[in-house]
C-alpha cells in the first residue's frame, strides 16, 4: 500500500493510505489520480467529458511515443475494482520507469513508456460505481427514477448501467440493432440494472467521449483494451472478424496470464466498446474478463487478479 501526503487549504499535512483491498469509489479514485500526479509530474490528465450526473471521466496519459494503446475501467457499475487495478498499474508503470526497473515477466517499463504512449480511463461509468457501492442517494435528482428502474428495490449491488439505466456497454455502434432485437426477446424495453442499450449508439455522455478520444487517437492507436469482470477470460474479435495481429496478440494475453481466449454469445455478442473500435476502426481491441467469481469481486482479490491482468497490459502497451 503507498502512503500519500495530502496538503489542506491550511498547509497542514495529512497521510492519506491508499488501500488497494478497500471498495473505492469515484471520489477516492480523483483523489488517488491526483497524487499519482503530484509525484509523477510528466503525467498528463484531463477530462474528456462528464457523466449524466457530471462527474469528470478522467483520463490519463503516461509514456512519450508516437503509437498509442488505450485502456478503459469500469463501464459498468459493479466492476470498480478495475478503476484501481488501472491506478496500480499507472503507479507500477511510473515507479519502474523513475528507478529503471523491471515489471513482470521481465518488462523494460522505460522502454515502453520511451515509445509508446498509453491511455488510461480508470473509471468510465462514474454514475453506475457510486450508484453501487452507495446506492440511489449519489443519484440527485435521478434517485426516484433510479428506484424505479430497480423495480423498487433499495439494494443496488448489481447495477451495472450509468444513472440513466443504460448499460454503457451495449451502447456501441456495432450490431446495434440486433442488440435491441435481443433486448426485446429477454423483456428489455427500458432502463434499467443491466443490458438496455439506449435509444441510440452514443446516447449516453459517458461513451460518447470515449468514442470521441477513440476516433482522435485512431491514427497512431495499435490496441484498446476494456477491463470487465469476471471469468478470466480474452475477448477479441467481433462476429469472427478482426483486425491483423489480434488473435496472436489474444493468445499472448492468454500465454502471459492463464487467461483463456474466447468468444461472447448471445445479447453479449453486440453493442460493446470491443465489437466498435474492431468494426468502425479496424483496431485490435480487447474484453479482459478480470478475476473469477461473482460480480461485484470482493476487494479481497485484488492482488491475485492484478498479478494475471499486470503481465496483460504491460504486453499491450508495448505493442
């Protein structure tokens, strides 16, 4: 765990643990991201938009080369353990580099981040994370109309959509209207904890403004890749299609993690962030199912899960 001193608007100075086994919503993240910042001064961060509700999706830029790899956290609400297994690696990243040290499985971190440039959205779905851990009362104005979409119920530990009961992950334009025909056969006509995907692809603010940094990254962009939980898993392609190196580029995921290669089914198979940057950008892009279990992973797991995705991301961004 790595003690962060934290200055008032007094001066005095507070020790704040970052606890990498603790439940972490969104403001502790900022607050995670912001001393990452502090010590690392040539990281770059920005917003590239806002929730429904308005909280900043935060976005990250470590490393100093022309081609890019983009990693993204928490498009759902009850994986927000992947928001900190992208801060540890930011932290990992940034320490190695700093002393010249090696990560796992022997990678030259200040080689990496000498060529490529990586980017990371450590939590997409803001809205969804606090709904979940905190409940309808993070939601404002929204509250009655989220209880609604719960079917009354209070208990909001499996919401997985952002405040607006959209799940951001079949919100893509890829196989949207297919995705919509699945909604309907499994009785989704509307917002809700999970699988609704809007009115329209890009309906909701949150994956429009990672469709836009997408697009704006697309020319020097070798590989996107979105953490989920759970089932140890590597999606990769879309409908049996993708882009040149993706399958090898899978199987090293799989060879450096004892992850699994697979193929999504069913309403699964449409609509996520993966199936769009393959169709609309023809960039490999990448679903790690992070962990085993059942969602929401309790804080517990994290060290074991990070030690499988470390070695996974650490090959992407030196791809």
């Amino acid at each position: 765990m790595l003690q962060i001193l934290c200055e008032s608007q007094k001066g005095a100075v507070h020790t704040l643990e970052i606890d990498y086994e603790a439940i972490c919503g969104y403001e502790r993240i900022l607050t995670y991201v912001n001393t990452i910042s502090e010590r690392f001064p040539r990281t770059e961060s920005s917003f590239i938009g806002n929730s429904i509700l308005g909280r900043g999706i935060l976005c990250l830029r470590i490393g100093h080369g022309k081609r890019a790899s983009l990693f993204v956290g928490a498009h759902h609400g009850m994986e927000h353990i992947t928001s900190l297994l992208l801060v540890k690696f930011l932290e990992d990243a940034l320490s190695c580099e700093r002393s010249n040290t090696r990560l796992a499985g022997g990678f030259d971190v200040r080689y990496i981040l000498a060529h490529r440039s990586i980017y990371v959205i450590p939590m997409l779905n803001p809205d969804g994370v606090e709904i979940e851990i905190h409940g309808a009362d993070t939601a404002g104005p929204l509250k009655e109309r989220l209880i609604s979409m719960n079917g009354g119920n209070l208990n909001f530990a499996s919401w997985q959509a952002n405040a607006r009961g959209v799940d951001l992950n079949h919100n893509y334009d890829a196989g949207f209207s297919e995705c919509r025909k699945l909604e309907k056969e499994h009785g989704i006509y509307s917002g809700g904890p999970t699988r609704y995907g809007g009115e329209h692809p890009e309906s909701e603010p949150e994956t429009a403004a990672l469709c836009r940094l997408t697009r704006f990254l697309s020319p020097e962009l070798r590989c996107a890749v979105a953490l989920h939980t759970q089932g140890e898993e590597i999606y990769w392609d879309y409908l049996g299609n993708a882009p040149k190196d993706s399958r090898m580029l899978a199987e090293c995921f799989a060879n450096v993690s004892g992850y699994q290669v697979s193929a999504p089914d069913g309403i699964a198979s449409y609509g996520g962030y993966k199936d769009w940057v393959i169709s609309e950008l023809g960039i490999p892009a990448f679903t790690i199912e992070c962990g085993y279990g059942k969602n929401p992973l309790p804080p517990s797991d994290f060290y074991k899960i990070y030690e499988k995705v470390l070695p996974i991301l650490l090959t992407a961004a030196a791809f």
